[in-house]
C-alpha cells in the first residue's frame, strides 16, 4: 500500500536508504534532518514523502517542487529495500508520484542520479519509466562522478 509518510516512518526509512547501500553516512543523517522538517511544516504544498508499506516500510519516494518553476518537481529519493526489489514496487511508487504530482497541476519530474557504474540500475530504471536523459554535469558529485538529469513530462 503507498501512502503519505508518517514521523512513526522515519527509523525505518533511514535504515532503508541504508540497506541500499548507496547512501553515504552524511546523506542518511540528511535524510533524518529532511523528514523532521517536512514533519514539522505546516505546509507542504510544494514536497511529497510517500511510503511503500507491506506491514512495515519497504520503499520510499520523496520529490520537491524546483522553487522559481512552473511545476517542475525533482524527484530527490526513491528506495526499494533490497529484499523487495525486482518486483516492480518502485515502478508503482514512481508511477503514484507521476499521479499525485500531475493532480497538482505538476507539468515535469527531474530526476539525478550519478554516472557511476554502481548506479547502472538505477539509470536504466529511469529509461525503462520512460525518463529519457537530458543533462550530464561531469565531476558534479566529486571527481569522476557525473549528475546525469533524466526527465518526463507529466500529462493529465
């Protein structure tokens, strides 16, 4: 079931991301930082956390609308536990964003990712979704690690 994310969710996250393993140390305790602010804003027209849950959390999305924009949002997180990955969780939990966001009035998704090998999987998801890469930012997380941008345009 994907639903709006709930505080009682934020330990359970966190130790998601972690499963993955491609989250450094400094960017899980940023994603702590990150859901106890969105639970703390009253408002929060312009970021969606949804959870994937099977009794407990197993995936993760988390999108922010691009502030100066005409509904561009970037989608900053999306996660699958490894255990439930392959199973086409993070297709649904992608496709649920696309909805929710063009419910909004939302007109385009971003999505980064890095160009390092370890990251072939998520980039070929991106495509399979049907985002098609628009930018590569060479050396943008350090040295040898390129941000590539896909993107969709989202339709009613």
């Amino acid at each position: 079931m994907i639903r709006p994310t709930t505080p009682d969710d934020t330990t359970a996250l966190i130790a998601l991301a972690q499963a993955t393993g491609l989250f450094q140390p400094s960017q899980l305790e940023e994603l702590g930082v990150m859901l106890t602010d969105y639970f703390g804003d009253n408002n929060n027209r312009d970021r969606v956390w949804v959870t994937d849950n099977d009794n407990a959390p197993v995936g993760v999305a988390y999108c922010e609308m691009e502030q100066m924009t005409d509904q561009t949002w970037n989608l900053q997180l999306i996660a699958i536990r490894p255990d439930r990955q392959r199973q086409g969780r993070g297709t649904r939990l992608l496709h649920y964003i696309e909805q929710l966001l063009t419910a909004r009035g939302g007109r385009l998704l971003l999505v980064e990712t890095s160009g390092l090998s370890d990251f072939d999987r998520v980039r070929a998801f991106y495509r399979k979704c049907g985002y098609d890469e628009e930018a590569r930012i060479r050396d943008f997380y350090e040295t040898g690690d390129d941000k590539i941008v896909y993107r969709k345009v989202l339709t009613p």
